[in-house]
C-alpha cells in the first residue's frame, strides 16, 4: 500500500487539488475538514462507542476500570499515527502518542503519563491486548468512516494511506523508489486488492479530476441542483465514485451508495438508518440513469475523462510492474477494471475474455487502445515476462534525465537494463501542446520498446517514443 500511495500521487495535480479542496470546503457544514482533526474525532467515535468493548478489556488487564483509565487509553488510541506496534519495536510511536494524547487533554496528563510505562511493556498483559486493539480503531476510524466523509480527491482515500499527503514530484518519487530498493526490496507491491476503495482504474480516472477542477466544481454544482442531498460533501464522494466507475450497473452503484452512507456515519449508519436520508443518496444515483441532464452530465465527463484514464492506468500499471518490489496483480484487473470497494471488487472474473485477448497477444497482435482494455493485458503481459526471464535486470534504479518543455509530464528509471518512460497528468500535457522536444537520456546501448517493436538510443524524443501509447517498457541489448 506504501508503493500504491507513491505511484498514484505522481498523477495528481497540486494545482488542481487546492482547487478541489475549496470546493469540497465550500460544501460542507463541518468543521472537521482537517484531515488530523477528522481522524482524530471519528478514533474518539469509535473509541468511546462501538469498540469500547475492546479498550474495556485492556482495563481489565490493567485492574483499572475506572472511567479515566478508559478515556486515557481512547485518547491514546485516537493520536496513533500507525495501525499498531510490535514492541519493542514501535516503542516511539507509542510515546509519540501518548505525548500528543496528552497536548489534546492536559486533564489527562498524569493518567496517560502512567498508562505509558504499563504499555511500553512487551510482556504486560495490557500491552499485549492494547498491541491488537489499536489496529481496529485505525482500521473502523480512518478506513471505514473518515475515508468516506473526506471527499477532496477520493482517489486519495486508500487503504494505508494519507490523503492530506497530495501529489508526488518525480524527484520524490525516485527518492522513494530508492529507498524501497534499499530497505524492502522484496516487499509486495500493489495498485489493487480486495480491501482497497476503488480499483486502479477508478482512481486512474479519479486523478484526471484534479487537472480539470473547474470542469468538476460545474458539473458537480448542477448534479446538485438536479438531485440535491441533504449532505452536499458525501455528495461529491457519490459522484466520483459515479463518475469512476462509470459504465457501471444501477445495482451496483445503488450497493456501494448504501455501504458508503453507512459507513460514513453522519446521518444515516448499520444500525440507525435514515431511510429519508439514503432515499436521497440513492435518487442521485437514479438521476445518472434517468435524468437527461444528469445523464448528460456524467457521459460528458465520462467521454473527457475516457482517454486521460486510460493513460493513467497504463503508466501507473507499468510501474508497478517494473520498480521494487515483488508486483502483485490482483484478479481481473489484467484488464480494465472500475470496481469500488468490495463486495464490488469481488465480482466474478470473466476469465474466457482475458484468456482470449491474452492468446491474441501471445501471437503478435497490438490490441487498440479502447474500452477492451487489451492494451492493458499487453503492458501486463511484456512487464511479468521480463520479471521472470531477466531478474539479473531488477537489482538496480537509476532514475533517467529527462530534458525539455514538458519534463514536468515524464517519468523515467532504468533497472539496470530495463527501462520505463511513461506520460504523467496527461491533461496538462495535451494542454502545454504536446512534448516540444523533450527528450528522456537513455543509457549507452541500443533499446527496444517491448510495446511498439522500435528501437531507441541517446537522446531519444519523447514525441516519438510515447507518440502510440503513453508510456515504453525498454529492454537493452
């Protein structure tokens, strides 16, 4: 999930999210917005209500009922910055914590002071419970409340990470790269799996939003005006996922449209359900289908996000594949694949499509770049098989110099004989005019693109090499 966060930043605009931001702040009636603040608020939830059970039990191991006790370890618990420790190791983390527990409540200061030397213990009972309970509060706050009430970007709202942290820089993302290469250089990398909130291709189409705000503060004002909602902040989160999805079933967007307002837990939740309020959501998601002018709306932006989506993907599927790490590829996701969160990532795989297209490829053919999502399969395809036919060439990461107008809009590294250059916030590319003699500096030797059959050196021209496809899997030879 770390290699997940990294790549899908370098296709966010910075720009463009701050836009994004004042248009989410304009629509809510909270003042939570803060992602710290927010976090911290829905762990205090969730502490002080569905599972107090949990921290009760640590009380008991404390020999320590008493209501302080509790609201001591539910500060703590709301100021981890991680799931959990493994103490010893950890062992900052939790007095990082307890220090900031204590800055929020100076009332418990002396109490959360004590708690720590009990819970910096590794073989204190307590310290042991606490150890498996903060990772349910994490998990029950962030991911299954805050993540649906935070509605910026929510391409950003993913599993393990932050969505206060924005967009990338190449720079810091080699720098990233590198670090993983050192440190975790078998560790699993992943863009999809059944636990994330949208697919890779949802969030691919998702990211293009931030490099057209303007066209997203319109649309999402007249969606509204068409289908108002009593909470226009969970609103834009209902049409992103809309708009990410879409062509997606009524049924299925009916389902993640119910799990999301639940989830949420403003105004409706499992257990106390406003039927008033989920009848409004789920009108919204009618209007897609129904409503002229919705309906125009979302295939307006559907035909302008198409394209953008489709190369975010590619790239970002290609890295994945090629940087450090050991790639996973989670099912179906081979080709297109615009699920939300699960059950709906969890649909049946049509394998018969994806064996088929796959036999094509194997026998030469170059799939178009349109809604099969062949291309996909054959990024796929080319990246596995140099994984598993020249390992000897994943030991190293240089980043490659790219040189020009748009080098801005590039992304390039060399494994150590394999190398990827790929188009990054295509948007503002097609916006800028294209790549205006921006060249990528490849290494001494001859390489040849594994996707187009055409071989580059030197100073190669970026014009050429990503003129088909938007980005190039290089091996030299």
């Amino acid at each position: 999930y770390d290699a997940l966060a990294a790549t899908e930043r370098l296709f966010v605009d910075a720009d463009g999210i701050a836009d994004l931001e004042q248009a989410a702040a304009a629509l809510s009636s909270r003042d939570l917005d803060d992602w710290d603040t927010l976090i911290h608020h829905c762990k205090r939830d969730v502490a002080d209500d569905a599972l107090q059970a949990e921290l009760r039990r640590v009380t008991r191991e404390l020999g320590d009922a008493s209501d302080q006790t509790l609201d001591a370890l539910s500060e703590i618990a709301a100021n981890f910055s991680v799931y959990r420790t493994y103490l010893p190791h950890g062992a900052e983390l939790l007095e990082q914590a307890a220090r900031n527990a204590a800055d929020w409540r100076p009332d418990l200061a002396g109490e959360i002071e004590r708690l720590l030397q009990v819970l910096r213990d590794p073989a204190h009972p307590a310290a042991l419970r606490w150890q498996q309970t903060t990772g349910m509060i994490m998990a029950k706050a962030v991911e299954d409340r805050a993540f649906y009430r935070f509605s910026r970007l929510t391409s950003l709202n993913e599993v393990g990470g932050d969505p206060s942290h924005l967009a990338t820089s190449v720079a810091d993302f080699h720098a990233a790269q590198q670090a993983r290469l050192a440190r975790w250089p078998h560790a699993q990398t992943t863009l999809t799996t059944h636990d994330t909130k949208r697919s890779e291709d949802t969030r691919a189409r998702i990211d293009v939003l931030s490099e057209m705000p303007d066209d997203w503060a319109e649309a999402l004002h007249e969606l509204l005006e068409i289908q108002p909602i009593e909470n226009p902040a969970f609103a834009n989160l209902i049409w992103q996922a809309v708009v990410g999805a879409w062509p997606a079933s009524r049924e299925r967007l009916h389902d993640y449209a119910t799990k999301a307002a639940r989830e949420s837990g403003e105004i409706t939740t499992w257990t106390a359900v406003d039927e008033q309020y989920e009848a409004s959501v789920h009108g919204a998601i009618d209007a897609a289908f129904d409503h002229p002018a919705a309906r125009a709306i979302i295939t307006r932006l559907h035909e302008k996000i198409t394209p953008h989506g489709y190369h975010n993907s590619l790239v970002m599927k290609a890295i994945q594949l090629l940087a450090p790490g050991v790639p996973d590829v989670y099912q179906g996701t081979e080709l297109w694949d615009r699920s939300l969160v699960d059950p709906d990532n969890r649909r049946p795989v049509d394998w018969a499509a994806r064996q088929a297209a796959l036999d094509a490829i194997g026998k030469g053919a170059r799939p178009a770049l349109d809604e099969t999502g062949a291309t996909k399969l054959m990024v796929v395809t080319a990246a596995l098989r140099l994984r598993r036919k020249l390992p000897e060439r994943f030991t190293q990461y240089t980043p490659l110099t790219v040189t020009g107008a748009a080098q801005d809009h590039a992304v390039a590294f060399d494994r150590g004989g394999v190398a990827l250059v790929g188009a990054i916030r295509p948007v503002g590319l097609a916006e800028g005019g294209g790549w205006h003699g921006t060249t990528v500096s490849l290494p001494e030797g001859r390489w040849l693109d594994q996707l187009t059959g055409r071989e580059f050196s030197g100073e190669a021209l970026l014009a050429s090499m990503l003129d088909e496809l938007p980005v190039a899997i290089l091996v030299r030879f």
